[in-house]
C-alpha cells in the first residue's frame, strides 16, 4: 500500500508540475497545491467561466465551472477547475496546450471552428 500511494504522489506531482509549466508560464494565473490531481485557471479578460467551459467542450476537453463547488448561492469566480488524473498522460499534455491557447485566445475566437 504504501509504494501504491508513493507512486500516486509521484504521478500527481508530475501531473500538476506539467500543467503549471503549459498554463503558468503561458501567464495564466493558477491556484493549486502542487502535489494535488487538480487546479483552478482564473480565467483572463472577458472570459466567463460556463462560455469557456462550451468552448473547451466544442475541443472535447471537459472542465467544471467554479460555480459547481460553490458552497451556496452567490458569486463564484470567473475560473475552471480542470481534473488532471483521469486522462492518460499522452492526452493530457495536448489537452492542456488546447486550453492555454483557447484562454489566452479569448472568448471571441472561441466560436470559430
């Protein structure tokens, strides 16, 4: 059990490193522990989180609205939590150039293609 859990902690370490070197030195701002399988992108500019979640969704890549942790009703900001344990690591890295592209692109270019 305990080389099982090391192996986990290694790969979610990598995981999260490898999503903070595409997304983090693209300029996105980024929350995260960086030994966790997940992050929040705040989102740039004039993007809003439910319009960047359609437009990742049109490119197949599937991310949650802030909103959806929110703990009640309210402001929830303008962020994507994005998952990085479920796709295999192959997917992932082209998963996440998509996304830094798509944000840093803005909602504007986002409904061509």
């Amino acid at each position: 059990m305990a080389e099982l859990v090391r192996r986990k902690r290694l790969d979610a370490g990598h995981r999260n490193a490898m999503a903070r070197a595409i997304l983090g030195e693209a300029g996105l701002t980024l929350r995260c522990d960086p030994r966790a399988y997940h992050l929040w992108l705040l989102l740039p500019g004039s993007w809003r989180a439910e319009t960047f979640v359609a437009a990742a969704a049109r490119q197949r890549i599937a991310v949650s609205p802030a909103a959806e942790f929110a703990a009640g009703p309210g402001h929830a900001p303008d962020a994507v939590r994005l998952a990085l344990a479920a796709p295999e690591e192959a997917a992932l890295r082209p998963a996440l150039e998509t996304l830094r592209d798509l944000a840093l692109a803005g909602p504007e270019a986002s409904t061509i293609g």
